[in-house]
C-alpha cells in the first residue's frame, strides 16, 4: 500500500500543478479580454453652420453662409482608431419652386468620403478627424452650374463621453475641393478649368456605438 501512494504521488503532484495552470490561464484570459474589449462598429449623424467660397464667385452668386450635414458609420480596428464613410454635403441655396429655372436656386455640394477618426490620447477629450473622396457640385436649374470632383474634410471636435460610451462632440472643419468641369469667368472675362470651393464650419456631432 505505502509502495502504491509512493508510485501515484508524483501523478498526483503533476495533475494538481496542470489544473493550477490550467486556472491561471483563465483568469489570465478574462483579464485580457476585459482590458481589450470595445465597441466595434459607429454611426452617427453631423450638423453644423458654416462659410462657404467658391472659386470663381459668380458661380453660386453671393452666397456665404452655408448649413452642412453628415451621415457616417464604421468599423473601430483598434480603440483610438475609426474607420468608415462619410455622406455630407452643404446646402448653398434653398430649391424655390417659384423659380424652378433660376441657376441661383436649389444648389449645393455633396460628399462621398472615406473617413478617418483619431483619439489621440486615451484619457482626453480631442478627436481628430481626416476625410477625402468624391464631391459634387449639383443645381435643380438645368441652367445652373453641375460637375464631379475630389474633396477633403479635415477637423479637429472636442468629444464629451455619454452613457454607454457614447460620444457628442464640437467640431471645427475646413473642407476644400475641385471640380472637373471649366466654367467661364464672366468677372475676369476668362475660363476657368478647374473651380473649386473652400469652407470652413462649426459643428455638432453625435456618435453612437454598438
């Protein structure tokens, strides 16, 4: 009997030693999974007010003050990283259907782009944000001014945490682009091949994550 216990001692010893391991190797896991988690997937919706200039002038008459609006969503690779599209344009002039022919009604720019959400510290409040892609410039007027082009969007928003890690932020956003089609200058008496915009806005951000 003393010869038996003597032969499974050293079983017994290495069995206990592996489920000791083998409990370590969990409670290792949970830990690392919680320190890890966050929500993958964003979306959320962008308005703001702003001053927009386009290049040459006359092609929007005088218009300076534009409203903007952005839808969003995307996937979160890494915790202070974003990545998704952007949907956002900025309404130059109400359509009037009283002048449904006026090239100066119902006219604005619109924005496809692959977007860039950057928390640079993990502890603070700023969130950086990078967009580029397709824009467009668009009138209801078949008169009116129409072509395709490339646009960025860069800001910089100071975010305030919500329930569930929800996100409201202010942002500041200049945004610039060109279009395609040339325009004659009826100012400098000249054609202009490649018009372009400038803007530069105040927003309000909401940013929901699941």
């Amino acid at each position: 009997m003393a010869r038996a216990f003597k032969n499974l001692l050293p079983l017994i010893f290495i069995i206990c030693y592996n489920l000791n391991n083998y409990g370590q190797e969990i409670d290792t896991f949970k830990e690392s999974k919680q320190n890890f988690y966050w929500d993958k997937f964003y979306c959320g919706m962008e308005m703001g007010i702003g001053w927009l200039e386009l290049a040459p002038y006359h092609i929007k008459g005088n218009k300076e003050t534009s409203f903007s609006m952005a839808f969003f969503g995307g996937y979160t690779p890494v915790k202070w990283l974003q990545l998704g599209v952007s949907l956002n344009g900025y309404l130059i002039e109400s359509y009037d259907s009283y002048r449904p022919k006026d090239p100066n009604k119902g006219a604005g720019i619109s924005n496809a782009f692959i977007q860039s959400r950057i928390t640079p510290f993990e502890k603070g409040n700023l969130l950086i944000n990078l967009e580029g892609g397709l824009t467009n410039y668009w009138s209801f007027s078949t008169d009116g001014y129409q072509s395709n082009g490339i646009g960025y969007k860069i800001g910089v928003g100071y975010k305030l945490n919500m329930l569930w890690d929800n996100i409201i932020s202010i942002n500041l956003n200049y945004g610039s682009g060109k279009f395609n089609k040339g325009v004659f200058d009826q100012i400098s008496n000249r054609h202009i091949d490649n018009p372009s915009y400038k803007v530069l806005n105040l927003a309000l951000n909401g940013t929901y994550k699941f």
